[in-house]
C-alpha cells in the first residue's frame, strides 16, 4: 500500500506539474464559460416560457452559434481523458525509466493501477471544480439560488462526466500499453473520439435503413422495431449514451428514453419527473459507463502484466 501511494503522489504531482494539464484545464474552462454566457443570451426568453429549474436552464441552454454547457462537455470530454493518458505506459518504456520504477520494492500492477487512479482522481477534482465555479459564474450573473432539486440534478450530472472522462482515460491507457509510441496511442484515442461524436450515428443509419427497408416499413409495429434498432445501436456509443442521461437529468420534463407510442400517452397529465424518477431511467446509462470503463481497463491490467517490459 505504501509503494501505490508513493507512486500514486509521484503522478498526481507530474500531472498537476505539466503544461499540458494546464492547457486542458484553461480550454475546458473557457468553453464551459463560453456556453454559460450562451446561455444566458437566451435565458429571459426560456424563462418567459418555463419559469422552472431556472438554474439548471444555464447549463443546458445554447446561445445563437454557441453550444449549451452540457454540449461542449460531452465533445471535449474525452480530450481530456486521452490527454491523461495516452503515454502512461509507453512514454516510460521509450525513456527507459518503467524499467527502474518496476525495480522498486512496489508490485508490478501498482503502476498501471496508481497511473489510472492518479488520473480519475484528476478528473474528479477537474469535473466537480468546473461545475461548482461555473454555477458561481451563473448564480452571480442571474442572482437566482437553486433549489436542491437542481443541486441533487447538477451533482449527477457531474458524477456523469467525471465517470464518462473515466472510461476516456481507461481506453487511452489501454491504447498506451499495447501501442510501442504515444504518438500512435494518441491517434487511435482521437480516431475513436471522432467516430463515435461523428460518425456512429450516420454508420447505425445506414445499419438500420439496411436491416427495415423502408419500402417494407408498412405497420406500426415495424416502426416501432426500427427505432428500437436505432436506438439500441446508437447506445453502444458512450457519447450518445452519456449524452442521452445527461439530456435525461437536466431536463425534468424527459419521462421517457424509449419510443412513445400515441395510446401511452392518451391520458396522461403533463408534468416533471423528480429527481429519483429520473434516476431510475438514467440508472442503466451509468452501469453501463462503469461496466465500459471496469473491462477497458480490465483489458489495461492484463496486457500490462503479460508485457515484457524490459524490451524497448
């Protein structure tokens, strides 16, 4: 225990150190600004419409050609997981020095897990930092307290992002250990971070168009299926999944994530969802980040401990 947290204080501080955590942080932080002030553009005007949850309007709201504050998060998200660790592991085998920190009296796997704990723990602090500042920025600019429903809404919202980071982190440091060069980790991360915000919708489009044609698209029932097949391919991306809980929590008037047919809503009184509702609808989302980030570094662990090491 001793050894994992030498090391684990060792890559707290280099990250901290780094200019390149500084150049994150100061780009997260005028982008999460950038969309409060969007937000705030057109706040009167939500409020005029919906005068409730006020307060979790800013981080949802978008400006005229600025994104809302949810928006910029789930895009760039990612960058910062992949900036923490796409050269954990094979900048230390190019330098020579995984070879002398192995040496230590600490075990083998206590590099890759103080590496990943080091990083989470970033991000956390990072995520948790930038909600709370940003919701000073939005409280001093509009003078209006939240009420703890919006508290209880917000910190979800954050433990959402601090996880969903997370799994960034894990896949970029599995990119790190089966990759020889950080500048092919990092290409993969970046590859994979576009296809998924870019490309995965397109390509299930094309999937489902392909599986329901729709010149055979006649009854109810096989619209219902084909959604349901977009939707459960789309899930399978962490970008839409993220993107969707969040949707979900911030948004109270969501009642549900799947297809509504007409009768299911024959009768029912329109209103918002409370925070526990919510959650039973999201829950899912977040087992299924967790689970994601669990194997990817799972995936991180074993081929870390099945590599020689000392081949450069």
């Amino acid at each position: 225990m001793s050894g994992f947290m030498a090391l684990y204080r060792k890559e707290m501080a280099d990250h901290i150190r780094s200019r390149r955590f500084l150049i994150v942080l100061v780009l997260i932080a005028l982008t999460s600004y950038a969309g409060i002030y969007g937000a705030l553009t057109n706040l009167s005007s939500a409020v005029a419409e919906d005068q409730n949850f006020i307060f979790l309007k800013l981080f949802t709201l978008s400006g005229n050609s600025i994104p809302s504050f949810t928006s910029f998060i789930a895009l760039l998200g990612p960058f910062v997981g992949l900036t923490l660790g796409f050269d954990a592991i094979n900048s230390e085998r190019s330098e020579g020095t995984l070879n002398r920190l192995v040496a230590q009296p600490i075990h083998r796997d206590t590099v890759i897990n103080g590496k990943f704990m080091a990083g989470a723990t970033i991000i956390f602090i990072m995520v948790f930092a930038m909600g709370i500042l940003t919701g000073a920025a939005g409280l001093l600019a509009t003078g209006i307290l939240p009420q703890s429903e919006e508290i209880g809404r917000l910190f979800v919202f954050l433990l959402f992002t601090a996880v969903y980071i997370c799994f960034w982190l894990a896949l970029s440091i599995w990119f790190s250990v089966i990759c020889r060069h950080a500048a092919t980790s990092a290409m993969l991360g970046i590859a994979l971070w576009i296809f998924f915000a870019l490309f995965m919708t397109l390509v299930v489009n094309i999937i489902t168009q392909f599986l329901y044609p729709a010149e055979q698209m006649s009854t109810m029932g096989q619209l219902v299926d084909y959604y349901e097949c977009q939707m459960g391919l789309n899930r399978l991306s962490p970008y839409y999944l993220y993107s969707e809980a969040v949707s979900t929590i911030m948004n109270p008037s969501v009642r549900s994530m799947n297809v509504i047919l007409p009768q299911q809503l024959s009768g029912a009184i329109a209103g918002y969802l409370s925070l526990g509702q919510s959650l039973l609808l999201v829950w899912p989302h977040l087992t299924g980040l967790l689970a994601a980030t669990a194997v990817i570094f799972a995936a991180s662990y074993i081929s870390f401990m099945r590599r020689e090491i000392r081949s450069r």
